[in-house]
C-alpha cells in the first residue's frame, strides 16, 4: 500500500506564468525511505507545500496516509509531522518549551511518545533550558525533528532538512531517519546534496518542476548506460576548454578536482593523443557514475 | 482547551520575553496619559489678563475682585486707557483685556443694558476662546448673585459650561487618551503577533497541526486583552489619584465598556494580521491608519460637530468615537447604561463584524 500518492499534480505561481510543477506522479510505499532529489528552485518545497495541504494544486491530486489532500485537511494535519526548510519554531521559547508546546497542540505529552525521540532528545536535553534562537544549526535541526515528531505522526515530511548544517551533523541526521525507519513511519525528504540521495531507499530526481526519474540509488547510477571517466591535469579550467572541443568528446563537466567525462566513440586513444601534447602530466581513470552525473545526463537528456 | 491555555501561554512567554513589547504595552500608555494630563491640557490657570476701568464704580470694582480671586485669571495691570491695550498685549504677554465702559452702573440700571468688553488675542483662537468664555461666566454669574430678578439680566452670552464648570483640560483628555491608547496597544499588538508567526515560518508549522483557525485567533487575542485590561487599570488608578480625576458614573460600566473597546481593537489587529505579510506592514497599516484617524476622529482634540459633514460620517467608522461618547458620558457626567446603550451597541456591531471578517479571512493555507 502506498503511503503518498500523487497524480498528475500541476502548480504554477504568478497567474501561472511561472510552472513550479509539471504533471507530477509519484508513489511512495509505507515505511519507506524517499529522498526527493534536485537543486534550488526545483520546485521540492511547493510539492511539500501540496502534501501538506498548505498549497493548492492547479491540477490533479494526491493521498497522504490514504487521506485526499484536497478534502482531508483536518485529518492529514493531525496525521502527518511537517518540518520546512525554514528553521520554524520559537526563537524565544526554551528547547523544552517548545516541545511542550507542539505536543500539546497535537493532543499528546512528551512522555506519551518519548520513546520515539528518546536518541535524538537525549543530546538536546543538556541544554532544555536555553532559548531555541540560541541552539547551534545542528541542534536546531534536532528539535526541529523532535517537534515534528512528537505526536507520533505516519508520515513525516522533511523538507531540506540538512541545508546549512555542517557534515558531521548531517551524518548524524540521516542516522537518525534510519533508526525512524524502523518505527515504521514513512519519511519523504528533499535535499539538494546529491551525496545524500544514497542515503535513501528510492528517490526522485526532480529538475525544472519535472520528475526526471524515479527509482532505487544504484539502478539509477546502474542506468547510467554509458562508460564514464575522470581526468585532471594541472590546468583545470585549460582540460575542460581542451576537451569540450575535442570531436571525440561527448559530456565534460567539472566535478571538484576532477572534470567527468564521456566519449562520442569507444577507445580512449586518440584523445590521449590530443591530451599528451597539451596536457603532458593529466591523469584519466574510469569511474562508476555518481547520482549527480545521473542527474547531469537525465537534465540533458532533458532539454 | 488544554490545547488553548498551552497555546495562551506561549503568547504570554513572547510578551515578557520581548523587552520592546513590554516597554510599548506599559510605558506608552503611562506617558500618553502623563503627557495628555500635564503638558496639553487646554486648561486655564493664572492667565495674565489687563483690565480698563472707566467706570470705577462699586460694580465694575466688584467684578474685577472677583476676576482677580479667581484662580484662572491674574490681573497684572489697570488700564488708564483703551489705547494702552494693545501695547499691553504685545509687551506683556497677556491673553485678555477687559474694558469696562463709564458709568456702568448707571446705565445698567437706567437703560437694563449694559456693555462690558471682552478683548482676546485672536493668534491663539483655542486659549481665545477658552478664556472669554471663561471671563464671562464669571461676570454672569456675578450678574446673578446681584440681580437675582431675571428681567435685570442683560447680559447675553449663552456659554455655560456645564460638567467641568472649572474647565478642567484632563475631564476631557482622559477619556480621549483611554481610546487613543487601548485602541493602538490593541490594534498593533494582535496585528504584529499573528504575522510574527507568519514570517518567523511558525505559521507554517502551526498550519500543519490539528489547530483549528478559530483556536489561533482567539487564543492570540486572550493575552492582549489580559494585558490591555491591566492597562486600563493603569490609565484608570492614574487618571483618579494623579490627575484628580473624579469618577462619577459606574466603575465597573466603565471596565464594561473598555473591554467592549479592547475587544473590538482586537478584531482589527487580527484582521490587519490576515491582511498583512511582514511585521513592518503590519506596524506601518496600524500605526500609520490607526493613530491620525483615532486622535483626529475620536472627538477629544477636534470637536466632530465643528468638521465638515463629509468627515462627520467618516468619524462614525472610528470605533474610538463611540467609545469616547460613552466613558465620557459616564465618567463625567455620570450617567447609567440607559443613556449609552445605543453606542454600546454600534460598538458590538462593530466587535461582531469585525471578529467574522479575521475569523473568516483567516488564511488556513499559504500564498
């Protein structure tokens, strides 16, 4: 049974000059893991916004825990936990506070569902008593997922939760979802860090307000279907101009230190030759894709 | 409803939490009333006038003892002639000069008219025309003890000032800065409170809960009103032990009355808030829409009758206006409910409307 549903869900902004998002059709299985994947402006937020019933769609529709998003509003608000992207509690309110406070607004007690924020409470409460403006970006985060998660929700929404916190903290986090995972709920997550989308059971990859694909991390990269390599020499900017207008060239983007590339045909020889001239000291290996050189191709493919 | 008192309770924590709002709900409403009672009142006291005596009989000797022993009037110099008058206003800051005519007396009692004239310094026609009217009850009211037979009175100025025989400026200003300060604390208040949540994102996370919007509206209204309350508290215990301000209807048709008000506020702020995006806009419609038209259309600086008809009408939209009308009525005057219920209940009408309109614009979804 599916847990979301969405069907051919269309939204636009400014009197529909602006499409956010393009006839989206997603399915994600209770108790499952789903990341939704895609840079700034992909339009994760306004299909976050739409599952939660704060926005409306132009067209189409969409269940969350069996409720209809249109019509169920009562219900899928008291159902489902709910963290923007936006640090969103009280800045004024101390740490235990506001916890209290969303538990109550939610009919239940921090120690009704302890058990269930126990790991992640436990390295908030040495500091209960400080206001939640002052908390670090990581802590922030956690109580933000411990209010979130107070009244027990069956799907818990998490929108860009590691944007702007550090890596150690996001590691932790996504440790964290893991060990929710197996409460059972089901947790649907965006985040524009493509090194995260492994971290998840399926994900969408989404761009422009489009779905690009939708499957498991490694069939995704598995799909990749082409051979894919890294080079580097000591004039970066130099290899990448070098190799954009080699023929036998098909994709070069830059990726940290190295630029990823893909041939127009098999055989690696005549653009050793070419490099050789140019470029004496460049290193060439080939690598297996990451989700980001998917993302890369399917943009693309795309266009 | 445990649901209600945590979220009141949240409410409260961001009032005391938040320095500015504490000093704004308390210190405005002490200085308003301070500086309304002390430094603006329209008051007379000790206000140097000159006097031209040609009659320098028994009565015009009369009359100007008792300008002099009254307290609002200082007599600091007796005229030989009119023509010194104006010299005298240009060098010694005098408000008034009163010319008595020759033979007052005599003619007083041969013709039944007499003549005493009044001369104002027309620059400042508020004090103007405060204090001729104010030396002229005292004449009149000379004429009577001296004449108690009717038919000698010839003198005809109709003024009589009634409920604040001394003129007292703060009878007036009190009940005007009551509505000027529980309408503005209420307004901005709620007003800034709900789109708070709006742009700290709260709002959004409060949306996605079981919270009802009734909840949210009414639950952010209850602490304003606990703490507009103990304001009015203030401005009252001010009002009575400060400025001497006697209460002479019901106290507690009064506290009836501003909570009617405090209520009505209330509901503006929250529709300001519906209306509104960011805490500046929300401050800048209630501060910069609420204050002129309050202080301009409540009565207590601008008499309404003396404005032309078209903002006579407008005036009646003020909620402070009906408000003024009633604590004056009952603070001053001292009358019951059966004499202020009509506006009691254009305020409720008021109170109504706008409770339904924030309730029902109230934004369940974003954007």
């Amino acid at each position: 049974m599916s847990s979301i549903s969405i069907r051919e869900i269309n939204k636009s902004y400014g009197k529909g000059t602006i499409a956010a998002l393009k006839n989206i059709n997603l399915d994600v299985a209770a108790g499952e893991l789903f990341g939704l994947i895609g840079p700034d402006g992909a339009g994760k937020t306004t299909l976050f916004r739409i599952l939660t019933t704060l926005l409306l769609p132009d067209s189409g529709y969409a269940t969350v825990g069996g409720y209809d998003v249109l019509k169920d509003i009562k219900q899928i608000r008291s159902s489902v936990g709910y963290m923007p992207g936006k640090f969103s509690l009280y800045q004024d309110l101390s740490v235990e506070e506001n916890l209290r406070f969303f538990a109550t607004v939610f009919g239940t007690t921090i120690q009704e569902n302890y058990n269930l924020i126990k790991d992640i409470y436990v390295q908030l409460e040495p500091f209960k008593n400080r206001r939640a403006g002052k908390l670090s970006g990581g802590m922030k985060q956690k109580l933000a997922l411990c209010c979130a998660l107070i009244h027990k929700p069956t799907v818990l929404f998490l929108d860009e939760p590691t944007t702007g916190v550090d890596a150690v903290s996001r590691k932790e986090f996504w440790g964290m979802l893991k060990n929710l995972k197996r409460e059972g709920i089901t947790i649907f997550v965006s985040t524009p860090y493509m090194d995260e989308a492994n971290l998840c059971e399926r994900i969408a990859l989404i761009q422009g307000g489009s779905i690009l694909s939708v499957d498991t991390p490694v069939n995704i990269t598995r799909s990749y279907g082409e051979a894919l390599y890294a080079v580097r020499s000591e004039n970066m900017p130099l290899l990448q101009s070098d190799l954009r207008t080699m023929s036998e060239i098909k994709t070069c983007y830059s990726f940290g230190s190295f630029h990823h590339v893909t041939l127009q045909v098999n055989g690696s020889s005549k653009v050793f030759e070419l490099l050789n001239s140019t470029h004496p000291s460049f290193e060439w290996k080939e690598i297996e894709p990451t989700i980001e050189d998917c993302f890369i191709k399917l943009m693309q493919h795309e266009k | 409803m445990k649901q209600f008192l945590s979220f009141v309770r949240k409410e409260f924590y961001h009032v005391f939490r938040d320095r500015k709002t504490m000093l704004l709900l308390f210190g405005m409403p002490i200085a308003q009333i301070l500086l309304f009672g002390f430094a603006l009142t329209n008051e007379i006291k000790n206000t140097k006038i000159v006097v031209c005596d040609y009659a320098h009989d028994p009565m015009s000797e009369q009359v100007i003892a008792k300008l002099e022993a009254s307290k609002s009037f200082d007599v600091v110099k007796q005229l030989m002639s009119a023509t010194e008058i104006e010299a005298a206003f240009k060098a010694d800051n005098i408000k008034l000069a009163i010319v008595f005519p020759n033979q007052l007396y005599q003619e007083l009692n041969h013709n039944n008219k007499a003549t005493i004239q009044i001369i104002a310094d027309g620059s400042d026609p508020n004090t103007a025309t405060t204090v001729t009217n104010y030396a002229t009850s005292i004449i009149q009211s000379y004429m009577r003890d001296k004449f108690p037979q009717p038919d000698l009175l010839q003198i005809n100025t109709e003024v009589r000032m009634i409920y604040n025989p001394e003129l007292k400026g703060t009878t007036n200003f009190v009940p005007g800065v009551m509505a000027l300060v529980l309408m503005l604390i209420s307004v901005l208040m709620t007003s800034v409170s709900i789109v708070k949540e709006k742009e700290s994102g709260t709002m959004e996370v409060l949306l996605v809960s079981p919270f009802s919007a009734l909840m949210v509206v009414i639950s952010k209204a209850v602490p304003y009103l606990v703490l507009s309350f103990v304001n009015l508290i203030v401005i009252l215990l001010l009002s009575v032990f400060l400025l001497d301000l006697p209460i002479n209807g019901s106290l507690p048709l009064i506290v009836f009355e501003s909570l009617l008000l405090i209520i009505t506020a209330l509901s503006l702020g929250l529709m300001i808030s519906n209306i509104t995006n960011s805490q500046q806009e929300a401050m800048i419609v209630s501060l910069m829409g609420m204050l002129l038209p309050v202080m301009i259309f409540t009565g207590f600086m601008f008499p309404i009758e003396n404005m032309p008809k078209p903002l006579q009408v407008i005036s009646n939209i003020v909620p402070s206006k009906w408000y003024y009308t009633i604590i004056k009525a009952v603070m001053i005057k001292g009358v019951g409910f059966a004499s202020v219920w009509k506006e009691t209940l254009v305020l409720l009408g008021m109170t109504l409307f706008l409770l339904v309109i924030s309730i029902k614009k109230f934004k369940t979804r974003l954007g």
